[in-house]
C-alpha cells in the first residue's frame, strides 16, 4: 500500500518533496516486510526526480531571461538584424545596434555586476545607442582583476579593431565614444570571457551604421 501511495502522489501531488519521502518510507517498509510494490515505490522516486529536474529547468531559464526578456532579433542570411528583438549582452555580434534601458556610461558596469543582462537589438538605420565593432574572449584561467582586464579592453577596442571597422577613427563624429562591455569576478565565475567593443554616444542615439563611415 505505501508504494501504491507514492507513486499516485508522484503524478498528482503538488508539494515536491511528498513523492520522495513516501517512496523511501515503501522501500524500507518493503525491505523489512517483503511486500509488493518495490517497482511502484521506485517509479515514484523516478517520478519525482524527472519533475524536480524540469521545475529547475524552468526557474532557471526563467532567471536568465530567455522566457521573460521577448523574442530575438530577426536576421537576414548574411546576420545583419532586420527585425529588433531582445538580446543577451553576450550574445551581441560585430555589426549590431542597440539599445539599453539606461545610458551607456551606466549599462558599461552591468555586465560585471550582473553576470546577464538583455539589450534591444535593432537595424542600425533605426535610432541606436551603441554600435558593436569587435568581440573577443580573454583567455581562460584565474580572473585577472578588473585592472588587467580594463587595460586589455582599452588597449584591443581602441587600436586596430576601431580602425578595421571604421576606417579613420578621427574621421568620426565627436560625439562618438568607444565603449566597451567586460567580465568582472561575478561573471567570470560562470564562464564569461566576453569583450564587446562599442561606438555610442554618452547621452542620445545615432542613426545609420559607423562602419567604414571614416574612410
């Protein structure tokens, strides 16, 4: 009867921990006793892993913004974005234009802070703040210290990358400022090697795209 009990509460009971405890309470009973039911008793331990390990699953994705942040930008077939949509900072590519849901001088930090956070990735013929240039990974190993990974950053999205993307850097506009989106020790943690070299401007949005615009 107890395995019996288990696994219908492993199909119907909403209190996670309920199927587990009662399914090891029958095996016990069962060991001592030498009841049916051994197969019962296992298939509700089963059961209750398979729906634990889904319900995290869930939180999980929900946490990290794939089910709450919209859907992804649309792409045409050489992955230039046609359509705006949400993107994970890390998952920004050479050549797109965003938005943030703050100013660049702020959103800059977040990425360390925050090991996700999402921008609004849109044509860069539509009002943007940020244009990205290069993406690269620091190499893996111990986090280097925010110091280190600053120089790297300013030394890499300010030199040859700026000027293989744009041509004459001192041709831009002077209200174009490189920034640049780094990984910090809470991020690092979780895998994040992600520079993202960016052109914006500090307050206000750009129309059109800066590539090849200083030749």
């Amino acid at each position: 009867m107890p395995a019996v009990v288990a696994f219908v509460m492993s199909l119907v009971c909403a209190l996670p921990t309920v199927p587990l405890v009662l399914g090891l309470v029958a095996l016990s009973q069962i060991r001592k006793t030498g009841e049916k039911g051994r197969g019962l008793a296992i298939a509700a331990i089963v059961i209750h892993a398979v729906t634990l390990a889904f319900t995290v699953l869930v939180l999980a994705l929900g946490l990290s913004g794939v089910l709450g942040d919209g859907p992804a930008p649309r792409r045409d077939t050489s992955g230039r974005v046609t359509t705006p949509g949400s993107s994970d900072v890390q998952d920004i590519r050479k050549g797109d234009c965003f938005n943030t849901d703050d100013d660049l001088a702020k959103t800059q930090e977040k990425e360390g802070t925050q090991a996700r956070f999402s921008v609004r990735t849109v044509p860069c013929g539509q009002p943007h703040e940020g244009e990205a240039y290069d993406v690269f990974d620091l190499e893996n190993g111990a986090y280097p210290g925010e110091d280190k990974v600053v120089a790297i950053a300013e030394e890499k999205c300010g030199g040859k990358a700026l000027t293989d993307y744009v041509g004459n850097a001192s041709n831009l506009p002077k209200t174009l400022e490189v920034f640049y989106y780094y990984p910090q020790a809470a991020s690092w943690t979780l895998g994040d090697r992600e520079v993202t070299c960016f052109l914006g401007t500090a307050n206000g949005t750009s129309t059109g795209s800066a590539r090849s615009t200083g030749s």
